[in-house]
C-alpha cells in the first residue's frame, strides 16, 4: 500500500504536524519505503489468532473510590508556556 | 589504591561497608570523571549538589547502620525519567525547560535505597533511535574506538548516554529503558552489562512514554552482579502504573551462583542469519562451550516468527507512540510556538513541526497512519495479530528450554553517521532484541568477547515471564567463563 503526497499532507493534518512544501517528497519517499518493508507481514496467515492487547495477563485490584491526590495546581501549571487566573492559556479559539 | 571509579558497584558497597572510603570522596571522584568526560557528550544535566547531598545522607546512615541497598552509589538516570525540580527533556526540544514536580518511582526507589545522582543522560529523542543520533541535543560519543582508530563510534542506543557513562566509569550504573532493544544493544555496544525486566517489573510512572505496551525501566553496569543489584532497588509493585505486577521481588544478587545443572538453554535457529559476522558467529558457538561447561543441557529450539518481529515493532511502536506524543501541544509544558494571529490548532502544528526532530517526525506520521481510519485492520491489528504469534512462539521454545540464548545485536559498534540516512539499516540493528520486547520478556545482554577491530560484541539470555532470577543466573555463569576484561582506553 503506496502513500502518495496528499495521504502524507492528509496523515500530517491528523498528527498535526506542519510540514513544509519541501518535507513532503522527501518524507513520502520515506514513508513508502518503511511502508513497503512492513507490508511482509501480509504474507503471515493470522487467520483464527486473536490479536494480543497485554503482554501479561492480570487482574487490576479495585481500590476505594476515593481522592488520593489533588490540590497541586502550582504543581500542574509549573512548567505551562502561559497560564492566567489559574488555568493554562491558550490563543482565543471562540470569535 | 585503584581510582575509585574503576571499582565495580559492589565493590564500591564493601569498601563502603569496611570504611575504606566514604561516600562524598566516591561521589566526589565520580563528579570530577563527569566534568573530565565532556567530550562524550553522556550527560544532558550534571547535578553534583544533589549527588553530594546524597552522598552526606549515606554517610550517615552508613555511619548509624541503617545504609540501604545502593547507599552511596553514584548513578546517571537515563533523562527519560522524570527527576523532581531537575530538567527532563527526553533529548527533545518540545521538553526543553521542563521540571517536573514529582519524581519516577523508579528514581524514588533509587533514591530511597540511598544512591546518589551524578546527573541526567543523553538519549535518542524520546527514546526513538538505535545509536543516539536522533538527540536534539548533539550525539554522545562512545568511549570505545577500534583498534589503530580515532574514528567516534556510536554507543548505541536508545540508552547511549547510559552506556558511554558506565563504560567509561562516570558512573556505578545507570537507568535505561528498552522498547525495542534499547537497554541491551548499547550495553553490548560498550562492553557492558544490560537487563531489561519482564514487562510490568519496574514501574512506567514517571517515565516519558514512547511506546507503553513495550516499554520497560531496566539497568546498565559493568556486571551481572551490579544489575543484579539495582535492579532489585528500582523493582517492584506500583498502584500507580496500570501495567505494574504484583509480584514478589527476589534478592537476585544473593541468588547468583552460576550452577546451570538442570538447565535446558535454548539456541533458536531462527536468530542464525545469513551473513551473520564471523566473529559474532564464534562468539556464540564460544557462549554454547561455556553454557555447557555450567551444566547446561542445549537444545536446538524453533520461534518461526522471528523474521516478522521487527515489521511488527515497527507497526505497534509507532502506532503508541503517535498516540502518547500527542501530549505536545504545547499547551501544559514545553516549547510554545505561536504563530501570530493563528489559531489553537496553528500553534498545535507549528509547535510540534519545531519541537520535534525528524526520528519522532517519521515515527509519528507511521503511527498515525497506521491507527487511521480504513488502515487500522491492515495495519495495527495485523501486527497485534502477528504479535500474538510471536508471543506463542516463545512460549512454546519455554517447553522445551528454560532459558534462550542469542547475539545481542548483529554488529559491534558502527560509526558516527553510519546509518543515518536510511532508517531501516538503523532499525536492523534491534533484529535480535525486539522479539523479547514484544513479548514482554526478561533479556539481559553480558559483554563477551571482541571483534577482530576490538570493539565489544555481546550475548542475550532471555528468560520467561518473571524469571529475572534465571536470566540473571545463567549470565553469571557465562560472565565468569567469558572472563571479558577490555576496558575502553582513555583518550578523552
């Protein structure tokens, strides 16, 4: 399965990741590469497998539905590039 | 007396016992290494306040009795572990500026058992690499050079900050994690020792994800002994990592006796590739002589999967990871960049185009097209499939053998620049690390001889679910035969 450069701009747009009109070639090129490398895994019959979802099974243990953390907003907003009257800052997203 | 660098970490804990010397003058030592090692390029951050503050906490509590496990030890923390107040950045420009404002709970087990850290090591960004070329913040340079040679060698990788900085004596041990191979490739790159734990045996909390169904704290030092000890230190149940196992974390150090009678080693055929290196070849026919020597009994095993393991890394890996990067908006840490007069979703693209380096660009845009609707089932759930299989095939190779034994990578160390510009040579290198990783499998590799340039070359043991104990026994019997002494020799 090829991928050509407006799948790469589409793919971009959903990983939002600006890319440069001179970065897309070069990275479609890329792309098909690694793409066309993995596509041998369509040789291997997964016909009745199950696909794995954990590594080792286990059981979670519950524990009381009760708050065991919080009050850290300093701690939350430390290290945001912009924060105001409490909360993280963001450009205006409501004209 | 000897430096105090060159004494292994436990016999750093005995001469601290005997009082030989104290904890500052180790740390102290230590810290000078560091600052005399720039070149390498290990360290991202030097914290030598806090290593000495922990080495004074060490010395009291030695001096009244109540040391813990690595009480003075000098240690560098793989900068994918989130340190409290010290700079994080995983070698990424996204994170630069970051501090946490809490600790891993792996380095608050360190901590707790009385180590002291040196400083925080260089990584490929955000993990996402094989020779440590991918950090935004410059590559680090092995220790280690051929034979006759002054070319700068790669230290492997992710954990290349970790293995330059223990090979080169900067440090007792240092933390690693492995995704795909990245606490054992660079281990066996610079002659020395790596585990990487069963999946959910070292907490996740605290540590930058890349890829969280494979990715596991581990340790680098110069012997099995010295993992052995950290790695009981750093083990452990955690509530606070969903994946955590609740299980009980032997003394493994105290376990080692290197006495294989009864032990079935498995050699898988499959890991015996065309064109494999001569000198690698030997190395492991060299690693059957001396498995047998211990009272192995080696058996011929089969993993048919073996060939489409790193196809499917290469789905899963990218695929957790476009989803655990999407954290990098910009918005709650990190680099900003907002365009003027552009919109929420302008800053997200134009803060992650900057942020990010090529690797995690590629890997990313992978991952998201693989998750993506219309590809999902081609893709992602193929490679969970084939996942499975690779999965079932180890724990089929368990009924017949009780350990594995394998080369650690297919090469030694290559140079700097090597194989950047084609992505899957670079990815090859993890072709007899990642089948472990993707079945969450203990792996350790030892360093066992040389290549005829006199690089390092190592071999992986791999153990089933838990068995830590076994992988950890069966390289110490094989450490002891392989006698391997090299050291890389002083240059910087």
């Amino acid at each position: 399965m090829a991928v050509d450069e407006s799948m790469v701009a589409r793919v971009a747009g959903l990983a939002r990741l600006q890319l440069a009109a001179a970065e897309v070639e070069p990275l479609t090129r890329e792309l098909n590469n690694i793409l066309g490398w993995i596509d041998q895994l369509q040789a291997v019959d997964t016909g009745t497998v199950e696909p794995m979802t954990a590594v080792i099974p286990l059981t979670r243990e519950w524990r009381k539905d009760e708050v065991t953390d919080g009050d850290i907003q300093q701690d939350v907003l430390a290290n945001a590039p912009q924060s105001a009257h409490g909360f993280f800052a963001v450009p205006k997203v409501i004209e | 007396m000897a430096a105090l660098t060159d004494l292994t970490l436990a016999q750093m804990k005995a001469g601290l016992a005997a009082k030989q010397f104290s904890a500052r003058e180790l740390v102290q030592e230590h810290i000078e290494a560091v600052e005399a090692a720039r070149v390498l390029n290990a360290w991202l951050v030097e914290t030598p306040e806090i290593a000495l503050s922990q080495a004074d906490a060490a010395d009291r509590a030695l001096a009244a009795g109540e040391a813990g496990l690595l009480a003075g030890i000098p240690l560098g923390i793989k900068d994918l572990f989130c340190t409290k107040g010290v700079e994080t950045t995983a070698s990424s420009k996204i994170l630069k500026g970051f501090k946490p404002t809490y600790e891993s709970t792996v380095t608050e087990k360190l901590f707790g058992a009385g180590a002291a850290m040196l400083g925080k090591l260089n990584l490929d960004e955000f993990a996402m690499g094989s020779s440590n070329e991918t950090s935004a913040y410059g590559p680090v340079i092995s220790p280690w050079r051929a034979n006759g040679s002054e070319q700068p060698l790669v230290p492997g990788g992710s954990s290349g900050g970790s293995s330059a900085a223990v090979a080169a004596r900067l440090c007792a041990a240092a933390t690693g994690t492995d995704t795909g191979g990245s606490i054992r490739q660079p281990a066996a790159f610079t002659g020395i020792a790596g585990i990487k734990p069963t999946y959910g045996r070292c907490s996740r909390w605290g540590v930058i994800a890349f890829a969280s169904s494979l990715d596991q704290p581990g340790v680098l030092a110069r012997d099995v002994t010295d993992c052995a000890l950290v790695l009981e230190a750093m083990s452990g149940y955690d509530p606070k990592d969903s994946t955590s196992l609740n299980a009980p974390v032997p003394h493994y150090a105290g376990g080692l006796g290197g006495d294989l009678r009864g032990k079935r080693i498995g050699i898988p055929k499959e890991y015996r590739v065309d064109g494999m290196d001569a000198d690698l070849e030997a190395l492991w026919r060299k690693g059957v002589d001396w498995a047998k020597e211990a009272g192995a009994e080696i058996v011929e095993v089969s993993l048919p999967h073996t060939r489409e393991a790193l196809p499917t890394y290469y789905i899963v890996a990218p695929a957790e990871a476009s989803s655990n990067l999407a954290r990098y908006d910009g918005v709650r840490y990190g680099l900003r960049v907002a365009p003027e007069g552009g919109s929420l979703a302008d800053m997200y693209a134009a803060t992650r185009a900057e942020g990010f380096g090529a690797e995690v660009k590629r890997r990313i845009m992978i991952g998201t097209y693989v998750l993506s609707a219309g590809y999902y089932d081609a893709y992602y759930l193929k490679a969970q499939k084939v996942r499975a299989l690779i999965s079932r095939d180890f724990a089929q190779a368990f009924e017949a053998c009780d350990l594995l034994l394998t080369p650690t990578a297919p090469t030694g160390a290559f140079g700097l620049g090597a194989k950047t510009a084609d992505p899957i040579a670079m990815y090859l290198n993890d072709v007899f690390t990642v089948p472990a990783s993707l079945a969450g499998l203990p792996a350790m590799s030892i360093p066992a001889g040389l290549t005829s340039d006199g690089l390092p070359l190592g071999l992986q043991l791999i153990g089933r679910p838990l068995d830590e104990m076994g992988v950890l026994d069966a390289a110490f019997a094989l450490e002891r035969r392989a006698g391997f002494a090299a050291a890389p020799s002083r240059w910087w």
